[in-house]
C-alpha cells in the first residue's frame, strides 16, 4: 500500500492535472507571500496605534492583504475542484477501459462488486484528498519557510525555537498516520467486500427467496455493514486523538515562542513591532502543519481507494497486436494446437489439439465445468491460452487485432444480456447503423416477429434491465435476432436453448438451423436436438477433448 502523501504516478496517468496541480503550487507560494505581508502590516499598524498615532499606509496594506488571501483561497478552492473532476473522470474512465481490455473473466476475478464501489464511493473520495488535504499540503510547506525566513531576519532566537518545534508535528503526524492507514484499509476492504456481497445479492435476490435463504443472506449483510461500522468508528478514534495531539503540540510550542517574546518585551530587549511580528507569524507556521495532519486522516479512504484504482487500472493485459498486423479472415480453416488453459486452482483445457475446416458445424458436449465455454471464450478472446496457439486463415489470434477478430464473430450465449434500452437498440447492439430493412429481416429470421407485433410500441418498446418484460424463449430470440444482424462467417452458440420449454425450444432450433447454415459454427449442447445436425460431436472431459461419431437422429414427422 502506498503510504506517501502524493503518488506520483497520478502526474503520469493523469497528465491532464499537470498544469492545475502547478498552479496550486503556486497559489500556495503567493498565500505563504501574503501571510508574511499580513502580519508585517498588521503589526506596524498595531505598533503605531499604541504610541498614538494612525499609519494609514499599513492598514491599508492590511486589508489589501487580506483582500487578496480571500481571493486566493477562492482560487484555491475552484482549482482544487477542478483537478479532482479531472482525475476522477480519468480514473474512471481507466477503470472501464481495463474491464474492456482485460475481458469478463477478469471482471469476474476482480469481483464486479468491488470494481463498482470503487469507480463510484472510492473515488468519490478523493474530493477531500483534493480539495482539503492537498491544498495544505502545499501550505504546509511554503508557510513554515516564508515564516522562518521573516522570523530570522526579525530575530534570530525566536527563530530557532520555530525551526526545532515545527519538526514535532508531522512527526506526530506520522506516528499516527501509520496506525490511521492501516485502520482504513481494513475499513475500505470491508466496504468493497460489503459492496460486492450486496451486489450478488441483489443479482441472486429470486433465487435466495425461491430456496428461502434471502432472510440469512439480509442477517450476514447486517454483520459485514456493522463490522463497516466498528472499523470506521475505530478510525475516526485515531483521527480524533491525532487532531488532539496535533493541537497539543502545536499550541506548546506556540507558547515556547511567546513567553520569552513577552519577557523580552517587558524588559525592552524588544521592539513591540517586532514582538508583535514574531506573535503574529509564529500560530502561522504551526497551523498548516495541524490543519494537514487533520484533513489527512479525512482523506485516507480517497488516498486508498486512488492506490487500488491506479493498480487494477495499470494491471497488464494480454498483449495486443501491433499496428499492421494480419487481421484473421473467418472464412478460413481454425486450428487449436497444443492449446491449453490453466487458472490458479484449476486447468480448464488440457493440450487440445483440433482443426475446424470452413463450413462445419461443431457440436461439443461435455459435463458442466469440463471446459466447453473455456473453448469458447478462446475463440472470443475473452480468456488466454497458457500455452500453445489458435490460428485463424493462418493466423495467429493472439498477434491479430482482436477487435477486427471479433467482427467476424457471432456470439450467442447461454444467458444473452439485455439491457434498459429499446428492443431495437437491443438487437442492434453490434451493429448500430442497420438500416430498417436488415432489421426486418433479422427479426422474422429468428422468429421473433410474432414477440414484435404482441409488444405495445414494437420494435420501440423500451425493455427493462436485463430484458425485463421478456421470457427465455424471447430473450434468446433477440441473442439470435443480433447473431443475424451481424452476418458473421463464424458463429457461437453456447447452449441456446437451454432453460426453455419444449415450445420454445422448438422454435429456438428452427432459428438456430436457419443461422448456422452456410457458416462454420461451434455449438455447445446438452439436448439431442441441437446434435442433429453437426457434422461432428467432440466431447470434453476433463479438459481433454475426443471426438464422437454423431449417431443419425431419426427425423420425427410434424
């Protein structure tokens, strides 16, 4: 974990931030500037108010001074929010670019939950990092300085005792800091683990009331909410006992400076301007420091949650192909040689060696978790071989350009995912510039037309998340109606017809034929029906796969 109070990968990743994090910097320079011309005024106004007279010149350098502290602090203020818009919108935008270079099975190894609490609370945070704590960051340093710097000048002993007290309170700061950090990221690891259990919750709510578990399933929510709140609750008691040390520290050693100025004072070793220059700059060089310490402990979660967003972010990824290089045509011949897949508890796929000439027409059968969608997710993309290679026309998938690759493929999964948006924006998924005839004919293609004339505003009627409104039967109509739209030379099907009734089933296979035919295709199946009609049966066990000989299917007359 990154413990440092700037990261500097942020100027890296962020480079749009560059210049407004500058600026800041040199607000915090011209603040430090108008903190000594204050106190230099105020005290030259004060010191000639007590010997009867009026210095117009340093009151109205005074207020000058203070007029151009409010207006800084503005600055400081819109540029701060600035900067945290900008880096937020960045990361953000990182984080959706990994999950699309990266793929499903790395969404799914990351846990979506986790990835969703920390694009939307995580990095909501960083606001009081950027917009409290980074402003007197800035301050922390060039205040001290330009207080020393004046004091010296003023008188020299005044400024010793500054510059052997001011070291005590980042100190401090430190000491506590390194118990805050660790009390925080205990509390951001409960919180995306309890943002990712509620997230499968609500995915799984129908299922956990269907086998009565959704009563258990609330109780162990409440359990990860309140460990939340006890590990919250003990971070905020270390930020309460540093802000109370920090103000211990820093008002001793605001005393150490003022009682021998006092003294001196009373005894005319010193001139009242300068007592009151020394009195009046010395809370200023101790408060930056306090008012850091306070704000850091505030910003811990954001300064957590930017870590972990700048590693998922910059995690690598299966390399891509280079500018130039052979995009696969999906008309040729695809082999798998040597392929195999192994994950951290299992392997997936076992040197598979086999060639699926242009045309043909797979059926792969196999117990649930042999490794069927394992081959699948290979000619997707989505899941990397350990070893060997696929090649497709000759060429190898992992230097082609995956999504030139993925063009020419038409993919029709178990569960097709549907989102809140119109039918037709739906079915048009992969392919957003159909004209209206091609949608046509993708909807009576895949027997989906009859659904089309039931719905109240047809191919504009606007579904609900993950097609709410519609059955399996329709849902998987819509999977194949996308299949016809994008006019693929390879075709995809992961059990389509799997959760349907007979009916459904009937008219899902008809679909089914009619998108097949012409183009080589690779179908995974369980029901005798979809075996058909392939031209060979391979069987996955194990991770190993052997072909069948597919037995005729006598034809049953209608």
């Amino acid at each position: 974990m990154n413990r440092r109070p700037f990261d500097p990968r942020l100027l890296r990743r962020v480079p749009a931030a560059r210049r407004d994090l500058a600026v800041l910097a040199l607000l915090g320079v011209l603040a430090a500037g108008l903190i000594v011309a204050q106190a230099t005024a105020l005290a030259s106004a004060l010191a000639t108010a007590f010997e009867g007279q009026l210095n117009s010149r340093a009151l109205a350098g005074f207020v000058v001074a203070v007029a151009a502290r409010s207006a800084l602090v503005w600055a400081q203020g819109t540029v701060s929010a600035r900067v945290a818009a900008t880096v937020k919108a960045t990361l953000r935008a990182d984080l959706f670019q990994a999950v699309g270079r990266h793929g499903p099975a790395w969404v799914a190894g990351q846990r979506a939950g986790q990835l969703a609490t920390l694009s939307g609370r995580g990095l909501d945070a960083l606001d009081a990092y950027f917009t409290g704590y980074l402003p007197q960051l800035v301050l922390s340093v060039t205040v001290p300085v330009a207080v020393l710097a004046r004091v010296v000048f003023a008188d020299w002993g005044s400024a010793v005792i500054i510059a052997c007290t001011l070291p005590l309170i980042p100190i401090f700061g430190a000491l506590l800091g390194w118990q805050a950090q660790a009390a925080t990221e205990r509390q951001w690891r409960r919180l995306s683990l309890l943002g990712g259990h509620f997230l499968d919750m609500v995915a799984g709510l129908p299922t956990l009331r269907a086998f009565g578990r959704a009563r258990a399933q609330t109780e162990v929510v409440r359990r990860m909410a309140d460990g939340h709140r006890v590990a919250t609750m003990k971070t905020l008691r270390i930020a309460f006992l540093s802000a109370l040390v920090l103000e211990l520290v820093a008002t001793l050693s605001v005393a150490l400076v003022a009682v021998p100025v006092g003294i001196r004072l009373l005894g005319g070793g010193l001139a009242l301007q300068t007592a009151l220059l020394i009195l009046l700059l010395t809370p200023e060089a101790y408060l930056p420091l306090r008012a850091a310490g306070s704000r850091f402990h505030a910003s811990m979660e954001g300064l957590t949650a930017l870590d972990e967003a700048l590693t998922v972010s910059a995690a690598p990824a299966a390399p891509r192909a280079s500018e130039g290089a052979a995009t696969p045509h999906g008309r040729g011949e695809i082999r798998f040689e040597a392929v195999t897949v192994a994950y951290e508890r299992t392997t997936a796929l076992r040197d598979v060696t086999l060639t699926i000439r242009p045309g043909e027409r797979i059926a792969v059968i196999g117990p649930s978790g042999a490794g069927k969608s394992t081959l699948l997710g290979l000619l997707l993309g989505f899941v990397t071989a350990t070893s060997g290679r696929i090649t497709v026309d000759g060429v190898d998938l992992a230097t082609a350009d995956p999504d030139a690759w993925r063009r020419q493929v038409a993919w029709v999964p178990q569960r097709a995912h549907l989102f809140a948006a119109s039918l037709a924006d739906n079915i048009r998924l992969g392919a957003p510039d159909t004209p209206p005839e091609a949608l046509a004919a993708a909807v009576r293609d895949s027997a989906l037309d009859d659904v089309v004339a039931g719905l109240p505003d047809g191919l504009d009627t606007l579904l609900g998340e993950r097609g709410h409104g519609l059955s399996s039967g329709q849902r998987q109509r819509v999977a194949l109606a996308r299949a016809f739209l994008r006019d693929a030379p390879v075709v995809l099907l992961d059990e389509p017809t799997a959760r349907l009734d007979t009916a459904a089933e009937a008219v899902v296979l008809d679909a089914t034929r009619r998108l097949v035919a012409g183009r080589t295709s690779l179908l995974v199946a369980h029901r005798p029906a979809l075996l058909a009609d392939a031209d060979r049966i391979l069987r996955i066990e194990d991770g190993r796969v052997t072909e069948l000989t597919p037995e005729p299917t006598p034809k049953v007359a209608r």
